[in-house]
C-alpha cells in the first residue's frame, strides 16, 4: 500500500473519531423550538407536585413541577449513593461517588431526585462506544433546564467500560446529558470527561441490550427531542429504549451546598 493510501486511511480514521466526539455534544445553540408533538400537554399541578395526564381510567405521572425551577435544586449529595434505573431493557444499579466529580455528582443527585431521567429515551447508542440519554420526555422540562451549565470537575476517575460522565458541548458546558461507556474510552479523559460513577455488578448486560441499530447518524435529532418530546422518538425510532424510571435508594443528602455553583446564561 502507498503512503498516500495509508495517510488518507489514517486520516479517515481520526476524522471518525472526532465525529463521534462531537456527538457526544448538547444541542447545537439557536435551534427553533417547535410545539409539541404530544396529543394531549401536561395539566399543570400544584407547586411541588407531579404534574399528571389522564390515560384511560388511571392518572399516569407526567412530571415533577419543581423541574421547571432547575435553580432551587442544588442540594449536595452524599458521599455516595445508589440509583435504580428500570428500563425496557431491564434494571441496573449505578453507584456514584461525589469526591469523583462533586459538581457532577451533585447535578445528578438533583435530576434523579427529582425524576428528570423516567421516560426518557435512550436516544443514541454507539456499538462499543456509548449509551447516550438525558434529553427530557418533556418539552417544557427541557426549556427549563436549557442555560443551566456547571463548571468541569477535574478527571480524576477513567472513562472505563460501565463508567457514566456528563457530556459537554464545550469546557463548563455540562447539563443533563450523560452516557455511559461501552467499552474503555481512556481518550476521552484528556478530553475533559469526568466520570462520576459507574454501573454496578452485572447491570452493564442490560446497558449492552440498548437498542444501537439505527447507526449513529441516523438516529433522532437532538433538537426535535427537546422540542417535540418522546412522542418524536417513538413515532420516529420505536426501537429505541426507554428509562421507564430512575430511582434514589439513598434518600437523605448532605447539608446545602453554600457554594452551588451558579448557572451560565446560554452565550
């Protein structure tokens, strides 16, 4: 094979890379918010409560209203917890450290607490990369959670296979998108990539299960999710799988943080 070959080989190879990286980003900023694809919108409960929708004779939570005001929930976490997810797929259990990623894991103590991940879908999964989520099903919990940047944490854990990270579109740009590797991603700690915990025991057999069919740049738009909610997903990509829930098994957090980081206003 020629040089000219095995560099354009070569570069493809980074140029892929790179792609995959990128995808690991929020939303492009500016995007239009459409309305909602939802048949019926959330009726608004009151301050504190979940909001509900009617479906058939049962009342079927929606959401949890204090998601609207992201800036209220800043409670530190503990020095460790356990979070359930139940999923189409299965259950799995995640332990997080705080000393990992403090202001990582404090953000994901607060979206958990709250429920920010149930019915979310697990909207891209790269084969032997990562299981990416955290878009909301909700189109206006999405708007609320929308500028809410913290800061990067050091890296002081590796982005192993079952370790789950914030994704970034950017230094300081991390909201409520995480994944979870599928394999061992050293490369992206160099990148900035905090993991804050990592799945527990054998739960990574039922991460492996998500449905990643659909290729990578196939998949739903990110933007159309947050605007149109899990409706798109499901009219677009039924296959894709589903949070049905998150769950703290640890209740009790620490003492408020008197150092919570303040949110970024969206550049």
């Amino acid at each position: 094979m020629s040089w000219t070959r095995k560099m354009g080989k070569i570069t493809a190879a980074v140029v892929a890379f790179i792609a995959m990286i990128v995808g690991l980003s929020a939303q492009p900023a500016g995007a239009q918010a459409q309305a909602p694809a939802q048949s019926a919108a959330p009726k608004s409960g009151a301050a504190g409560q979940a909001t509900t929708t009617k479906k058939g004779p049962s009342t079927v939570r929606a959401y949890d209203r204090a998601l609207l005001r992201p800036a209220l929930l800043k409670d530190k976490a503990p020095a460790q917890y356990k979070v359930k997810f139940v999923t189409t797929r299965g259950d799995f259990m995640i332990d997080v450290t705080r000393s990992w990623a403090p202001l990582g894991a404090d953000r994901f103590y607060n979206l958990v607490k709250h429920h920010f991940f149930d019915n979310a879908s697990v909207f891209r999964v790269v084969p032997n990369f990562v299981a990416q989520f955290g878009i909301s099903a909700y189109p206006a919990v999405t708007t609320a959670w929308k500028g809410t940047d913290i800061k990067d944490d050091p890296v002081t854990q590796s982005n192993k296979k079952g370790y789950i990270t914030f994704a970034t579109a950017g230094p300081n740009t991390r909201t409520t998108q995480v994944f979870i590797n599928l394999q061992d991603n050293t490369r992206l700690d160099r990148m900035g990539f905090a993991p804050f915990g990592v799945v527990e025991g054998d739960g990574m057999k039922v991460v492996e299960m998500f449905y990643d069919q659909y290729g990578d740049t196939a998949g739903p738009d990110q933007p159309k999710i947050e605007s149109q909610g899990k409706p798109y997903v499901d009219k677009g990509w039924p296959k894709l799988d589903t949070i049905k829930s998150a769950t703290l098994l640890t209740t009790t957090p620490a003492a408020a943080s008197k150092s919570a980081t303040p949110t970024k206003k969206p550049q």
